[in-house]
C-alpha cells in the first residue's frame, strides 16, 4: 500500500531548475535509497517530504494518520532542551499514553465504585496500546540507545554537547521515535565505524518504511531494496534492489544509451550525405523525410553526467624517512590519548585510522604534524616531505572569499606536470564560472568539501594527511576520490568511517582502542575486522582458560606485547608457550612479503575483471561466476598468509 507520494514537485532557484515534475511513491516499509551528485537536490527534495519546505509546484499526498520523522545533515533542537527532555518526548503518541493512564490512574482513586468497571476497562484499553507502541520503560530504553551511542550525559542540555554528540542525540530522538516513514540526511556523519556498523542492525530491524541518503555504499547495500537517482534539473530514475545491483543496472543502462547514440549519429551521417546530394536526389524523398532529418540533426543527442576530475600537482620523490613517530605520550587532564605511542608510515602506504569519536585520531594527526606537542617522545618528518592536510573542520576555506580566489587566486596552475588556467581547472571539478565567482559560504556541505580537496591536491604534497575527507561527497566523487589515491605515488593518513572506502583504499589501519592503546594492523578494513575479532576471541579463550597459571601468562603476555606500540598486530592467537623460529620458519618469514604482495595483485586483478564493463556482457558474462569464485579463494589465501605472516612475526620475538 502506497505511504507516500509526491507528485508533479517542481522547484527552481533564480534560473536553475532544481526539479521539474518529480514523481516519486514510496510504499509501507520500503527501504529507499536516495543517490544523485552533490547538489542535484537530494536534502531539499527529503525537507519537502518531510514538511520544512514547499515546492514551487506539485503536491505531497501521504497516508492518513502516518507519522513521518526525519533526521537533517544538522540537527535542530529547541532552545533549552537537554539530553533527557529530548529523548522522553521522541516518541510522543507513547508518552501521550503514559500519561493518560497516569492520569486515569489517580481518577479511579476518586470515583465512586460504581465507575470503577468502566474506568478498569479504559485502563486495560491504555495499557494495550502502551504495550503495542513500545512499552512502559521509555527511559530505559532511551538510556539504552545513548549508551550504545556513547552519549553518557543524560541530564545535559543540549546546547553544550558537540557537533558529533549532537548527532548522536538526534539520531537516538529519530529511532525512539518509532515512524510509519524515517528520513535520513546523512545519518553516518561523525558516527565512527562501529557505531556505523550498529546502527545499520538498529534501522534494519525498525518496522517502518526508511528513505535515505548516505554515501556509505555498505549502508546502502544493506539495508535498501530500491535505490532512486536525482537527475538534475528533471525527475528521478528509479532502480530495485540495493547498491551493488543499482551498479549493474547503471552498466547496462550506460551500454543502452551508447548503442542508441551510434545508431542516431549513423543514421544522421546517413541522411547528412543524401541531403548533400542535390536538389535531385531530395526530390526521391518526402517532404517530412527531410524535416525529420534537419530536427534530429539539430538536437544534441545524448549527454553524459561528467564526474569531478581531481588531479594532483606534481610532488617531490619521497626520501627514506616519511614520518616516524617514537614513543609519543599524550594526556588532556587525567584523560590519556596516547601511551607509549610509535608509528613509521612509509612511502606508498596509506594508512586508515579508525576508533570511537573522541578516543584521539584527530589529535594524534596534529601531534604528526607540529600542531600538537606531545608530552613526552618525537615526531621525525623527512627531508623531502611535503604534508598537506584536510581538517574535518573546513578551516582552511574562507567563508568570504570566492570560489575562485580559495581554490588558488593565481591566473594558471600546474597540474599532473601541466600548466593550465586556474578556471579550467575549477570547470574540471564542476565549478562552472559563474559558481567561481560565489562566495564559499553559499556552496552545499559537498560543494565545499570538493574545493578544499580542489585547493589541498594544488600544494605539490606527497603526502596527504586527510581527516574525514568523504564526508558530505557524492557518490561518484567518491569514486574519483579512491582513484587517485590508489594512483597517489606518495603516502596517504586517512581518517574516515567509510568502511567501503578504507576497504578499497588503506594498506594498513591504525585503530585507536582507548585509553592510549593504539595498534597496527596490516591490510584493509575487513581484514583488521577480522584480525581484531580473532584477537578479541583468543583473549576472552585465555581468561577462561581451566589452568590460571597459564590462562595469566598468555593474557599477560598479550597485554605486554600490545602496548609497546603501534607496530604491533595482536591478530593472531597468543602462543600456549614459547616457541623458537625454526631455520625452515625464518626463510618462510623473509619470503613472506613477496609472497603476500603476490597475492595481493593476484586478488586485485581478480576484482578489476569483476568491475570491468566488458565482462557483463557478451560471451565474456560467462565468467562472472568462476571470476567471483576466483575471488571468495583469493581473498581467503590473502587473509591465511596475513595470519601466518602474524605468527611468524610473534616467533621471532
């Protein structure tokens, strides 16, 4: 049944036309997908869904009775609200009746016995319908939800949290609120990883129908059985199923569209050469022969959405030394950051970190690079390095200052070793002039985002320190994004909570584990996800271990091991007892790095022919099943020789 539709929207800003009759209908407990570039209109299309904001033209229609939440990129609050006042309120039909048996409660106890039956049973009819929308113990349950958000101050008023715990707030009031329809802008903005991961379970499990906008592609794989894209200027193309199949669905549609454009272009070089011919040779043909011919030759065919070109200014070669950190000690107060902390970062490497909002990765970043001093230990910066660095915070960019005078303000820059206009370089990267010459504050959240990255990549670095840089960035950027850095010749520090991002991007993953701990994992994401599960397991096994002499050993042993430093991958179960390195081990371990750089490529060029175009159709299609094989057994001999690459290092001391 139909819970949503939007029908005919039309909306336009001076002369750009956002939407022109947008049709859009979305059903009881649909999950929906809302994809498109930045600034296609996909917030203001979920604010006039939502009520906030009114098109020029078209109507909403939605379900009578439904009740419709939603959750923007920034959260608002009422003046003088707190944690608590927000979170008791979240689900008002609930509270309404709470209150209402409360009140019927105290009635009974006033009125005479012969109303007693009848007042009992409007009490039984209450306490159903508590039962029906969630039951008694909201608070608790509030509590729940900010405990697995990491938001401990119950009674603090709202104006005082931070942007991220804010969020957090927000995002424990939508899903309290238990609607018919949930609308989320962005909802994984200044979430950490884990927290991401959780909350994904949390709206697959909500009942209710879920329209979303987020760049992380896991969410969407997940969670959405539709995806809907903004077409700017026009309507919504809408394709069923989640992320991956939207993908293909794209692939297929790209091929469509380029067999029609040379089938028309063909058919015009067809009619282009009669016409040429001669009054004669037209007069074979028929008057409306020729119209047809001179309309199609005067439109301009098939265009193709051109993604954000983000190039890199040349750099200098690296030298030996990148960065090296030794033994760094860090407090705020009685609130240890780092302990004990040391980390190389090496050329070519790109290096994700990842941990809980607030544990310290952004301090660790300015402690890197001179912003922060630490209290105790040295941070060694090569000659040859060249940092450039993106803070989550957008600092860099002036509010005031144009497009075109933050971007550089110089007439020609140089990029990829080639000297070109400074507005070219700006139309590349989809700031067409008359968007240079705007002011930075008028430009979307992603908008921004592109030109810092835009300013940054014109530095010459060879190093780039990156903190939250996917934030806000479309889709397609995105991919640019990942591109250029898997082309990056230099070194890359990168603090994201893409989890999709880090997994094709980073080689290693700093985690950041609480009170000082900071340890180093080889490989992306995924592979630190299951190293870390290991470890976890394997101490849990120590502690119940029937033999305590041994069970205190080992964990004391681990815990030991784990905090000497970032270098350590505690992945692999901890040995019963020591072992020395055999001869047979010790030519294994020397050749390990070249045996895992071989799978590594071989696992790459398994996934490059999965994604490749050419194999989706034709007789190469075939192979698509015995290519995702061929992967599912790469991945698992990767991840084996990480593990056996882990035990040969713990032998060796």
């Amino acid at each position: 049944m139909t819970l949503l539709r939007a029908a005919n929207l039309g909306l336009a800003f001076g002369t750009r036309t956002l939407f022109d009759q947008l049709e859009l209908v979305i059903e009881e407990g649909e999950r929906v997908g809302l994809v498109g570039v930045n600034g296609c209109g996909k917030s203001t299309l979920m604010k006039i869904l939502a009520g906030a904001m009114k098109p020029d033209s078209g109507e909403i229609q939605l379900q009578r009775g439904a009740a419709v939440t939603y959750l923007p990129q920034e959260p608002e609050f009422p003046a003088g609200s707190t944690v608590k006042s927000e979170l008791l309120v979240a689900h008002r039909p609930l509270r309404d009746a709470i209150e209402a048996h409360a009140a019927l409660s105290a009635r009974i106890e006033q009125a005479p016995a012969d109303q007693h039956e009848k007042l009992l049973g409007q009490m039984a009819q209450l306490s159903q319908k508590i039962e029906a929308l969630g039951g008694w113990d909201t608070e608790h349950h509030a509590k729940k939800l900010l405990e697995q958000l990491d938001v401990t101050e119950w009674d603090h008023p709202i104006e005082r949290l931070s942007g991220g715990q804010r969020k957090r707030v927000a995002v424990a009031r939508a899903l309290l609120s238990k609607p018919d329809l949930l609308l989320l802008d962005e909802p994984t903005n200044h979430l950490d990883a884990d927290t991401v991961d959780w909350l994904e379970e949390e709206l697959d499990a909500l009942p209710g129908a879920l329209l979303l906008v987020t760049h992380d592609r896991y969410f969407l794989d997940d969670l959405v059985d539709r995806i809907v894209e903004i077409e700017p200027g026009h309507g919504v193309t809408s394709y069923p199923g989640n992320y991956e199949a939207y993908l293909a669905q794209k692939i297929t549609a790209a091929e469509e569209a380029a067999n029609k454009q040379h089938k028309r272009d063909r058919w015009i070089s067809q009619e282009v050469a009669w016409l040429r011919r001669g009054v004669e040779a037209r007069r074979t043909k028929s008057k409306a022969r020729i119209q047809r011919a001179q309309k199609l030759m005067a439109e301009k065919g098939l265009k193709k959405a051109v993604p954000a070109d983000l190039q890199l200014a040349a750099a200098p070669r690296l030298s030996g030394i990148v960065i090296e950190a030794e033994h760094l000690h860090k407090k705020f107060a009685e609130r240890t950051i780092l302990e004990d902390t040391s980390v190389i970062l090496q050329r070519g490497e790109r290096i994700g970190l990842v941990g809980k909002n607030g544990v310290g990765k952004t301090t660790f970043l300015r402690v890197l690079l001179g912003e922060v001093q630490p209290d105790a230990g040295k941070v060694v910066i090569g000659k040859g390095t060249r940092v450039a660095y993106y803070d989550q915070q957008r600092a860099q960019l002036d509010p005031e200052e144009t497009v075109y005078e933050s971007a550089s303000g110089e007439e020609f820059v140089e990029v990829s070793g080639k000297k070109m206009a400074l507005v070219s370089y700006l139309e590349d990267l989809l700031f067409p002039v008359p968007m240079q010459r705007m002011q930075v504050k008028a430009l979307s959240g992603g908008e921004r985002n592109r030109l810092l990255l835009a300013k940054l990549f014109l530095q010459g670095a060879n190093v780039l320190v990156l903190d939250e840089p996917t934030n806000d960035l479309d889709l397609v950027t995105l991919n640019v994004l990942e591109r250029l850095l898997l082309g990056f010749t230099g070194s890359v520090l990168l603090v994201t909570h893409d989890r999709y991002f880090l997994d094709k991007v980073a080689t290693d993953i700093l985690a950041f584990e609480g009170e000082g701990r900071v340890v180093r994992y080889a490989g992306n994401y995924e592979t630190y996800k299951t190293l870390k599960g290991q470890s976890d397991r394997a101490k849990k096994a120590a502690k119940a271990a029937p033999n305590p002499g041994a069970g205190a050993s080992a964990s004391t042993s681990t815990g030991a091991s784990a905090s000497s430093g970032a270098n350590v991958n505690p992945g692999a179960p901890p040995a019963k007892a020591k072992k020395r390195l055999s001869f047979k081990d010790q030519r294994e371990l020397d050749a390990m790095e070249q045996t895992l750089e071989t799978a590594e490529a071989r696992k790459a060029a398994v996934e490059a022919a999965l994604v490749d175009p050419a194999n989706f159709s034709g007789p190469n299609a075939a192979r698509m099943p015995a290519l995702q094989a061929e992967l599912e057994a790469a991945t698992r001999e990767v991840e084996r020789l990480y593990l056996r690459w882990q035990e040969l290092q713990d032998l060796a001391g």
